[in-house]
C-alpha cells in the first residue's frame, strides 16, 4: 500500500502533465486505503501548490470539447456540471469560445452532416439536422438560425 506522500506525488505528477478537477482527485483517493485526513490533507496540499484549479480545468475542459470534440455550449456546460465545477467557473470558462468559431463549427458541422443525410423531403432533412445539431450540444436559436442562414427554408 503506497504511503500518503507516494500518492500526492503521483498526483501531482499526473496534474503535471493533465488538467484535472477536484471530482477527479476524489475518485483517485477513494481508490485508495488512506485515511479521510489524509485524503484532506492531499487534497488542500494540490490546491495550495496549484496543481490542481477548478477554474483552469474549466477552461482547458471547453477548449478541448469545442476545438476537438465538436460540442457545443449545452453539451460542454454539462460536462463540466457533471464533474461538479461551480456555475461560476463554467459561465466564465463558456465566454472563452469566440461567436464566430462558435458558428462556424456548428455550420461546418451542419453541411458535413447534410452530406450524409436523406430525407423524403426538405423538412425531414432539416429534422434530423436540428437533432443531430441539438445532440452536439448545440441552442436550439443558433442551429435554426444558422439552418436558415444555409438557404433552406424550414416550412
């Protein structure tokens, strides 16, 4: 069984080289025999050190999600909800994804899939479009607005 100080230096090791929240931390020390104290004492001694920042994770989190994953703001909010970053920290973490990107990507995004798409008519297409734009994590307002800005008519 690995001592307290063997832990926190693999911990601090692996926040070294990786992002990671407090929710993460948690798992990591549940999986091991120490004591609630020690488990504490990790913990404050990460935070401290500035291995470990809820706010950096928040926004290393929506750059990755965004830039590689394709997600949209719904989808990486609850990400991040899900790993229990305060609203705080995802709401300014959220306003690090330029509008333009933002559109963009759902726009690349949307004529890619249209690509792939049939339907038995122009409202059936543009259905399946605005659910898969929605499952991407995507408002609803930006994907009908750029739906229409395509020049297809939703009607």
């Amino acid at each position: 069984m690995p001592s307290a100080d063997e832990i926190f230096s693999r911990l601090s090791a692996r926040c070294s080289t990786a992002e990671l929240c407090l929710s993460d931390i948690h798992r990591k020390l549940d999986a091991t025999e120490l004591t609630d104290e020690e488990k504490e004492r990790i913990i404050r001694r990460l935070l401290d050190e500035g291995y470990v920042d809820e706010a950096r994770y928040a926004r290393a989190f929506v750059r990755d999600k965004f830039r590689f994953s394709g997600w949209g703001r719904v989808k990486i909010a609850q990400g991040l909800h899900a790993k229990q970053i305060s609203s705080a920290d995802i709401q300014e973490a959220l306003k690090e994804i330029d509008d333009d990107d933002y559109r963009r990507a759902l726009r690349d995004a949307i004529v890619a899939k249209r690509r792939t798409l049939r339907g038995a008519s122009d409202y059936e297409t543009n259905a399946k479009l605005i659910r898969f734009a929605q499952s991407r994590g995507y408002e609803m307002a930006v994907i009908l607005k750029e739906i229409k800005g395509d020049g297809i008519d939703l009607d």
